[in-house]
C-alpha cells in the first residue's frame, strides 16, 4: 500500500539550532517527493520537490532535503531554525503521472523556542 | 503564489443542507483537485478533475459530486452536508506531473 509516515508528531526545537524533519515513504513505482509547510489558518505552501537527479534538493525558505531511496526516505533540514519557521510541516508522494493524488503524511508540528 | 482562490473562505450550515464550494484558478492549469483536511488525517483526496467536463474520485468521494464547466472553476457539491463533512477543504491546481499547488482553503461547519 502507498504511504507516508512522519514519525514525528511534534518537535521543538530552539531557535539557531538545526533541525530535521524526518518522512518515509512506501510507494510502488518511483516517487515524486515533496515538503509543503502550512502555517496556522492559511494554505499549503510548497517547500522543495524531488523528481530525479541529485538526491540534496534546496528549497525556499533555506530548506533542503535529501532522497535515500534505499532508506525510502525523504527528510527535510535547515541549519538554522528561524521563529518565524513554526508551523506544521507535511511530506508528500506522488506518481509520475498527472493528475493523480498526492498522498500525505499526517504532518509534524514545530515549534521554535527561544 | 498560484492565482488560486477559494469561496467562501468560512461556512456555517446545518445537517441535511446543500452546499457547494467554489475554487477558481487564473493560472489556466489542466489538473484541478479537492482535499479535505482533518486533524490526524492529513489531506485526502475528494475528486479531481483532468479537463473540462472531466472529474474522478478520490479517497473519500462519498458524499460529495464536482463540477467543473470551465477551465478556471472547479465546484464541489455537499448534497447534503453531515457533521462528519465538517472540515477544512482545500483545492489544489497542477499543470504536468508533480507539484501541486493550494489554495488558501474553506473552513466547513455543519451543525
């Protein structure tokens, strides 16, 4: 069956630190991998996209992250976490054909200390 | 951002009403979609559409029924909405295989 799993309920993490959000992936045909962030109240916005290619994919916002197709994961990152970066973060597959259904994780919330 | 716009952005309405919800896109995509979002559930997929006149299920298309008479619009239909429809409903575009991009959402109450 196809999935995403993000461990990882919630995470707090102190502002200036590192942080990686952590996503793995059950899919049968070779994925699209992505990270969208939603901050509270508003839409969907996304982050980075991994199609093929290099596995360290950037993204806005100073996000990367890295595609371990052996792992079946797909983990987010940013040296150096900003408050303004608290929000709910959901990982995301699809198929390589259009039109069909991202299929999410059920998120990791942030929240940034200071 | 994608030109995605969604109405209205907040419902109230009681069991046993009819409701539609409206997402209109300026950006001409092909592909057009319905999520509802649910705590613990992350976003499933209602229908979607693929062309003018051209819809198909999703994950949790119980319930609801599309429409989608121009490029721009994409409707879906609550024929008779139920508490269990209370949600947050998000539309999304996409042109080619991949991204998908959201609109800003509709938050549904039904009494």
């Amino acid at each position: 069956a196809q999935s995403v799993t993000q461990p990882d309920i919630h995470i707090t993490v102190s502002e200036g630190a590192s942080l990686e959000l952590r996503c793995n992936y059950s899919y049968g045909a070779t994925p699209y991998l992505f990270w969208y962030v939603q901050s509270p109240g508003q839409g969907l916005q996304l982050l980075l996209k991994y199609f093929s290619g290099d596995t360290l994919v950037q993204g806005i916002k100073g996000f990367e992250a890295e595609f371990k197709r052996s792992q079946s994961s797909f983990n987010l990152r940013k040296p150096s976490v900003h408050w303004s970066d608290a929000a709910e973060y959901f990982c995301a597959v699809g198929a390589n054909q259009a039109g069909t259904a991202l299929i999410f994780g059920k998120g990791t919330t942030l929240s940034v200390s200071s | 951002d994608a030109g995605i716009t969604q109405s209205p952005r907040h419902k109230v309405t009681e069991t046993g009403t009819p409701v539609t919800l409206r997402c209109h896109q300026t950006e001409n995509h092909r592909y057009m979609y319905w999520y509802r979002q649910d705590p613990g559930h992350g976003l499933r997929l209602i229908h979607y559409s693929y062309g003018v006149k051209d819809t198909d299920k999703g994950e949790v298309s119980d319930g609801y029924s599309v429409s989608r008479s121009k490029t721009e619009d994409f409707l879906l239909t609550l024929e008779s909405a139920t508490s269990s429809q209370t949600s947050v409903y998000f539309c999304a575009i996409s042109e080619v295989a991949g991204a998908q991009y959201f609109g800003p959402g509709t938050r549904l109450l039904v009494l």
